[in-house]
C-alpha cells in the first residue's frame, strides 16, 4: 500500500509536520490523497521569527532589488509549473482553470516586478508628493512618505486559488519588505504547500521573508500589533468574525477581507437577440458559470435581464450548458472538474435547494448530468444549475444566498433603473458586467454600478476583442469590494504596495526633506560644479547636482522660426490684433517653443554618459513668454532609480529624473517639468 504523504508547515526556516492528522481526499474521486500535520505550530516563534530574521533581511533589500526578485521567482516558478499542474489537477481543476491559479500566480509576480521596477525609487521610502510650501518665505514645508512598517502580514486564503490566492498578496507585501505567514484553506493546502516547497528552494527567498501554516491559525492573530497586517480572502462571514477580533481592534491592525459576494451581469436594454453583444452575454455567463466549476469569488451569481428577453437567454444558456462535459479532467473532451471536495458538494446542494424554493429550475441535474471518467461516482461533482427569479425586487433570497458552484439565477426587471436597483440589492460586490451596445446607458449605468461595485467591466464587440473577462481580476486594477464583498482592496497596482507601507506626514526645510525623501525639494541647497550634471556617470550624480544656465532673449524670429519648423500657426502667436483681445494682451511664444529653448541652454552636445531623453512629466507652463522676455533654466538632479539593468555591450544604465524650472528676467517661474534620462554607469 502506498504510503499518503503528510502535508507540512514551513516555520522559522524549518518544515514542521510528521504526524498524520486531518485527512485530505481528492476531488474526483475522494481518494485518500494528504494528511495534514498533528504537530502544534508555534506561533510566538513564527511571529518572532518574521520581525527579528524577516524584516531584517528584506530591509537589506530596496524597492528595486526586491522588485528584480520577484521577476527571478516567477521566472523559476513558470519553468516548474508542470509539477504544479499534475497537482492542480487533484483540486479537480481543468488544464484552463489551473492555468488562471498557476500561470496567473507567476503573471502576478511578473506583473509587480514590472510596476516596482517602473514606479518605486532604489530605496526603502517613497515620496508621495509633491512637497508643499508651509510658509511665505519657503523655508518649511510638507510632504508624504511611505516607508516598510517592520510588521509581518498574515496572509489567510480561500481554497479555490491556492497559488493566486497567496501570490497575489505575497507579491505587494514583498516588495514592501513585510514577511509572510501565509494561512492556505485546508481542503487545497496541499497545493499551495507544493507551491512554497518550490519557492524555498529558488533560494531566491530572504531567510523569513515567507512562512507556511497548515492547518490551524491557533492563536496567531493574539499575537500581531499595530506594525503587522492581516488579510483575509474567503466567506463574508468569516470575514466579519475575523474583523472583530479583539486583539485586531485592541492594536488597530489593518485588516483588508476580500469575501464571496452575489456579483451580477446586466443585459442592457438596447440589446437584442440579433446582437453580437447578445451572443456575448451568454457566452460570459457560461463561462463564468463553469470554469473552476463556479468556485470563483467573482463568478456571476446574478443575471439580470429585461423582462421581454427571459426567455431567449435563458434558451441560449440551456443550450450552452447541454453542450458542458463535466468529469475527470483528465477525459480528453472534459470541460468543467469538481468541486474542491465532498463537504463543498454538500454545501452548494443544500444552497441550490434555499435558490429553488419560490423559483424555477431551468436546467440542472435532471437535465442528463452524468460526470465522465473512472471512479468520478465519488467525486465531489455538481451539476451546471440556471434558475429563473421572475420578481427579483420580493425574492431576497437571490440576493442573500450563494451557492458557490456552477450557479445562477437569472432575475428579470423592467427598465435599467430597476436593473440598478437589483445590482445593488447584493448589498457590495467585487465585480459587475453591463453589456450594452449604447455609449449614453454605460454613461447612465456604470457611475450606480460603482458605487456597490468594486469593479465594473463594460463589455461590447470592440472590447471583446481583448476582453479578459468578467471574472479575471488583473494585477493593474483594484480587486475589491465595498460592504458584502469585504470593504477591502486587493492588487491594484503600487496601491496594493501602499497598502503594506506605512504613510508619514514630515515637515521641515526643503533641504531637510529632500535628505529624506531622496529626491530633490524645490527651495532645497543645490551643488553647483564646473563640470555640467550631463557629464557625470550615473554613479557620480548626487540629487541636487544643478545647473544654473546662460540667459537668452525671445524674439520675433524664434517664433516665426519655430511656426514654419512646427507647423504651429496658433492666432496667439502671429496674429498680434487678436491676441491684443486676450488675456494676455499681447502675442506670446510657443509653449513647445520655450521648452526647446530651454533644452538648448541646459543641453550638453558632446557625446557622454547621458543617453537618452525618454519623456516628460508634470508639464506646466505659468507664465507666458512675449517677445524681448529674457529666459533662462535651472537644471537640478531630482531622483536616481537604479534598475540594475545593462544594455546590450553589458554597460549598465540608470533612470535620473531631472528637475527643470525656466524662469524670466523677473525671476518668475514660466514653466516648469521634470526630464526622464538613462545615464550610463562608470561599470
């Protein structure tokens, strides 16, 4: 007889766990498959050992470097993902749907790579400025920073992503230099232990920055502080328990819940059977209907539909799930797995059963439901189900109960008002869809929509051509939901970073700030040298290297040269009696003109370090420039990123941003940018 492995914990650098405990069965056909571990979890150790190894050793790290870190463990995650998928597989997953887990995971990694690389400084703090100017003479000022809090984040997971559902939190709390204890659903924590089994031994980990409880939280939570986070993904009312744990309230430690809600998909009533948003429609419920079997917090639960147009969708769904091969993955033609197990199965019944009563059943189990493959008979299959709800405003159990399966309810309403009305009755949901064909509904519908929404996907013919889905939360974008859904936001882009980041309001002298934040404050002390800023390896530039320029005067010939080469005929630059009616009361010089004359005087020709001038940001102009204004420009470096990158000789290159103020003969600010460059390193 084989032997069945016992799933172990990863604490304070160790694998814990011998002891065979609480049985875990497959999902296709309840074979014995894991156990977990007897062995107590000592949490004053895993505490201890994130704030005294982990913190440390990230911190040793900066924004940037942990950034090329997570690129490097998704890149050895992605060569491993085979081993990953022959595992999925025992969740009852289908190849596509552990494709979203597994290769949606590493994409998560990927993606925040790519954003901290972009977005965060070579440092442990961020400046979320602008500073601002707190007296009248500049010498005090305000500004934001985000700094690493030196807590830990408790990472408690659903079972239905068991390497998303971590990753997606590991990737932001990691390049915020918090460790991770990460708490996996036990019914598919043998997944997510493969999953950091593979990442402890990438050895790309610092020593602490991640740890694995099987199991039981025991008292974990007793033992977090203000400095920690605690996140939480799974049932709202286990969101809400957790909420108003006594320790969590006694230390305010911030807790973000992201929990299964009652999302919807709106059919418009501009759209008709004959439109391709129609077939559209349809096709987005049944997909979000079947795949991982509709154990997705974002699958749509709720299908609202005009009332003329019931019975046509509800045809065209029956006719798609009739044409669904659930079973055994692993059966060639195989579209839709099982559920996640037996206690699952029993679950989502019992649910199904509070939908049906006062509603129809338009397709179920009766509908020819016999799951594909050897020994399935025991798997924790469910049948597709569709119900109808005919008067969704008196029916609160469609808006109440989830059975967090393959099923949804079509509900219908009269008018879009209505239809607005029963999205929001889920009382807060992490995603709705509206398909319409009609610019002026979207502008209508969306702005209600949001506010009981965390995410509103508009979908037409010209969006489906990249449409990632209703279902697909995307790394760039807020997942999330107000009320029911958790109140939290996860992913997000740098925002998810933020999250983990604790924000300081510092004032001081412009000086003192830009020692701080690391990146030059206006009104702060400059260095002024002989050898121009654009000379200087990348190495060799400090922020506040400036320049201050040579003076030129704007003439009539500099605008009419500048139109002929731009093309630019603006009234206000040549027509001298109509700009004499303007505010300005007088012809004025391009904008575009001024910033090419600035660049001419801050400009150094010769070839040297400076490689190239890749954009502008926070453009203004202030003060119009006339004819006979004398202009010159202060030049001052403002940040450096290094992005540990090389071109393709093996020089290495970093970004500097450069702080650019053109003033006029009366001192005053004409306009103002900062200059992105690649300057190139001595090495």
């Amino acid at each position: 007889m084989t032997q069945v492995a016992t799933l172990q914990s990863f604490i304070g650098g160790r694998w814990i766990g011998n002891e065979a405990a609480l049985p875990l069965r497959g999902a296709l056909n309840n074979a014995l498959i894991y156990h977990t571990h007897a062995e107590q979890i000592d949490f004053d150790e895993a505490v201890t050992y994130a704030r005294k190894t982990g913190v440390p050793a990230l911190m040793k790290m900066d924004f940037q470097q942990r950034a090329a870190r997570l690129k490097a463990l998704a890149l050895y995650l992605l060569g491993r993902k085979e081993e990953l998928y022959a595992i999925s597989h025992l969740t009852g997953a289908t190849r596509a749907d552990s494709w979203v887990d597994i290769e949606g995971g590493t994409g998560t990694l990927f993606a925040y790579a790519s954003m901290g690389s972009r977005e965060l400084p070579s440092s442990n703090v961020l400046h979320e400025g602008p500073a601002m100017s707190l007296g009248k003479s500049g010498g005090f000022a305000g500004t934001h920073i985000l700094v690493p809090r030196g807590g830990l984040a408790v990472h408690i997971n659903a079972f239905n992503f068991p390497i998303w559902g971590l990753l997606e939190k590991f990737a932001p709390s990691f390049l915020a230099a918090m460790p991770c204890i990460g708490k996996p659903a036990t019914a598919t924590s043998y997944l997510t232990e493969a999953l950091v089994r593979m990442m402890h031994e990438s050895g790309l980990l610092p020593e602490g920055a991640l740890q694995l409880v099987i199991g039981s939280t025991g008292d974990l939570l007793d033992r977090v502080n203000g400095a920690d986070v605690v996140t939480f993904t799974g049932s709202a009312d286990t969101a809400a328990k957790l909420r108003a744990h006594r320790n969590l309230i006694a230390n305010s430690v911030p807790f973000t819940a992201e929990a299964d809600s009652l999302n919807c998909a709106i059919l418009a009533p501009d759209v008709t059977p004959d439109d391709a948003e129609f077939d559209l429609f349809v096709k987005e419920v049944a997909r979000e209907m079947t795949g991982k079997a509709g154990q997705k917090c974002t699958a749509i639960r709720r299908i609202l539909v005009p009332e003329s147009l019931v019975d046509a969708v509800g045809t065209r769904l029956r006719e798609r799930l009739a044409k669904v091969s659930v079973g055994d993955p692993s059966v060639e033609g195989v579209r839709m797995g099982a559920l996640a197990s037996k206690d699952q199965q029993r679950d989502v019944a019992e649910r199904v059963a509070l939908l049906a009563q006062g509603n129809e059943v338009l397709f179920g189990e009766r509908d020819g439901f016999s799951p594909i493959g050897i020994g399935v008979g025991e798997g924790a299959f469910h049948a597709p189900t569709l119900l109808l709800c005919r008067d969704g405003m008196r029916n609160d159990a469609v808006h109440d109960v989830e059975a967090f399966g393959p099923v949804s309810t079509i509900i219908s309403y009269d008018g879009i008002e209505q239809a607005m009305a029963l999205a929001a009755r889920g009382r807060g949901s992490l995603v709705s869809t509206l398909v319409t064909r009609d610019p002026a509904t979207a502008a209508y519908a969306v702005p209600m929509a949001a506010a009981s929404h965390g995410r509103v996907l508009i979908l037409d013919r010209e969006a489906s051509v990249d449409s990632t889905g209703h279902g697909s939360p995307l790394p760039q974008l807020k997942h999330g939901g107000p009320g029911r859904a958790g109140g939290g936001e996860e992913l997000g882009g740098i925002r998810a970073v933020r999250h983990f980041l604790q924000r300081a309001a510092v004032q001081g002298s412009p000086t003192m700030l830009a020692a701080v934040t690391g990146e030059y404050v206006r009104g702060a002390k400059v260095q002024e040298s002989e050898q121009h800023p654009f000379r200087k390896y990348f190495e060799d530039l400090k922020m506040g290297d400036s320049l201050l320029t040579h003076r030129r005067t704007v003439s009539e010939a500099d605008i009419v040269n500048f139109g002929g080469v731009s093309g630019d005929y603006f009234y206000m630059h040549f027509d001298d009696i109509a700009a004499k009616d303007t505010q300005f009361g007088k012809r004025i010089a391009h904008g575009y003109f001024v910033l090419s004359a600035a660049a001419g005087l801050f400009v150094s020709p010769a070839p040297g370090p400076v490689l190239a001038n890749y954009g502008l940001d926070n453009l203004r102009f202030i003060t119009p420039v006339a004819i006979g204004d004398t202009i010159r420009a202060r030049l001052t470096c403002k940040r450096k990123v290094d992005r540990n990158r090389t071109d393709d000789k093996g020089i290495g290159q970093g970004v500097v941003a450069w702080d650019v103020q053109v003033t006029n003969q009366n001192d005053e600010l004409v306009a103002s940018y900062d200059i992105l460059t690649l300057v190139m390193k001595r090495h």
